[in-house]
C-alpha cells in the first residue's frame, strides 16, 4: 500500500509541476518513472535529495533572469524541461536505484547520491557563475569568454558547484545512516570531480556556435535576431548528452570509492 501512495503523491506532484509550466509532459512522464524506482530503491528520503535538487535549480534558474534572457546566451526554449533533461540529470540516478533493487548495497545509495550532487553541483555553477562581475576563463581557447558559454570556469561559479555538490552530500548524510561522514565526503568530491568533467566536455567536445553578425560566441541557436553557425565541436554532443556523462561519472566515481572505503 506504501507503494501505491507513494506513486499516487508522486503521479500528482508531477502532474503540479507540469500545470507549472516547470516540466513538459514528456519530462513529467519520466520525473515519475525515476521518483518511483527512487522511491521503490531508497525509500522516500531519495525524494527529499531529488527534490533539493530539483527546487534549488528552478530558483537558481529564476535568479538573474532578466540579465540572461538580455545577454542572449540562454537557450531558446520553452515550456518547462523536457524528458532528455530530466534524464540527462537524473539518468545516472536512476540506473543506480534500478541496480540497487536487484543488487542492494551501500554502494548504489552514495553512486544515486552523487549523481544528484553533480547535478546540483554543474546547475549550481552555470546559473549563478553566469551573473559573475568578472568574465569566465576558457579552458580550450585560454582566454576569458562571454559568461554562459561551456567549457570556461570562474570564481562565483568554481565556489557555487562545491556549495552545491556539499549541500546535496550534506543532505544525502542527514537523511541516510547508511552514509557515513566519509562518504558523504566521496560524494561531494565526486560530484565536484564530475562538474569539472562537465566543463572539459564544454571546452573540447561539446558545440559552439558563433553570431553571423556580431561574431560573439554562443551556445544559442540564435544570436542578434539570425541563426548561429557551428564553430567547433561534436554535433551528437549536445548540452543533454554532457550532463548525462558528466553525472555518471560522478556515479561511478563515488561507487567506487564507497566500495573501497567499505
């Protein structure tokens, strides 16, 4: 019956969350197919993590709008995230419950945890990185770039991702006895390890375009009212696909590391 009520509070959770406007139906669709195996794996506490997430990146998302939307860097899309980005966050989380509920272990609850906490950790740097007084540094062209762009770092963003990937570790701590202060801190060095994987993919793999007319640097289909031209980088390597590798890794990283501290 728990089962059922769970799935009955997470079905209308994410039917609210759709209304909002914060989750496409597809998105909606697939935020319940993980918070049930979540919920099925780690019990409900899991949704606690997946929701500290979740709230921290619309609100971080929402702050400095306006001077986003201005600069032009923002992608051009609409009606809330789709199914590919809750999966591209949340994937790696989800294939860890899936494991854990044929295979239980210690393990796959920090492997789930870290994956939330890297990515906290890259939403966390590119949202408040971006309102940076100071522009960001390119790890590829080694040169300070226009904020938003992948693959550069700053200060305020390098500071937000550690804050994110601790809150996230912290949380995961309070919540789980299984999660001892050790592992805790394997997670939070794994997802910050993981942010940074994200920011290599930025600079070397990952798209980027160029404004035909004023010649700026970008990640948006569209810059100055035309069509961007691709510069450099894998077209198959969209912005879903580094989020998604990003946080497997730190899913990786941290079952390894627990499974050694073990």
């Amino acid at each position: 019956m728990a089962v059922f009520a769970a799935g009955a509070a997470i079905a209308l959770f994410c039917f609210i969350v759709y209304r909002l406007k914060l989750l496409t139906a597809g998105g909606s669709s697939a935020a319940f197919v993980l918070g049930i195996t979540a919920y099925a794996a780690f019990d409900w506490h899991a949704l606690v993590l997946i929701g500290a997430f979740f709230a921290s990146s619309v609100i971080w998302t929402k702050f400095g709008k306006r001077r986003k939307i201005a600069s032009e860097v923002l992608r051009h899309e609409s009606g809330g995230r789709t199914a590919g980005q809750v999966l591209a966050n949340g994937g790696a989380g989800l294939a860890a419950a899936a494991v854990h509920l044929f295979m239980p272990s210690p393990v796959w609850l920090a492997a789930f945890a870290a994956s939330f906490a890297e990515a906290a950790a890259d939403t966390w740097a590119s949202e408040l990185g971006f309102l940076s007084k100071e522009k960001p540094y390119h790890l590829k062209l080694r040169k300070k770039v226009e904020p938003g762009l992948s693959g550069a770092v700053s200060w305020l963003g390098s500071t937000a991702s550690a804050a994110g990937a601790i809150c996230i570790a912290v949380a995961a701590f309070l919540l789980y006895n299984e999660i001892s202060l050790a592992v805790a801190a394997i997670i939070a060095a794994s997802a910050v390890a993981g942010c940074f994987a994200d920011t290599i993919f930025g600079a070397w793999v990952e798209p980027a375009c160029q404004c035909r007319r004023c010649g700026i640097q970008t990640e948006s289909e569209l810059h100055c009212g035309e069509k961007t031209v691709t510069t450099r980088g894998a077209v198959w390597m969209t912005n879903n696909m580094v989020n998604f590798l990003s946080s497997f890794f730190s899913a990786c990283l941290a079952a390894a590391l627990t499974a050694l501290l073990l």
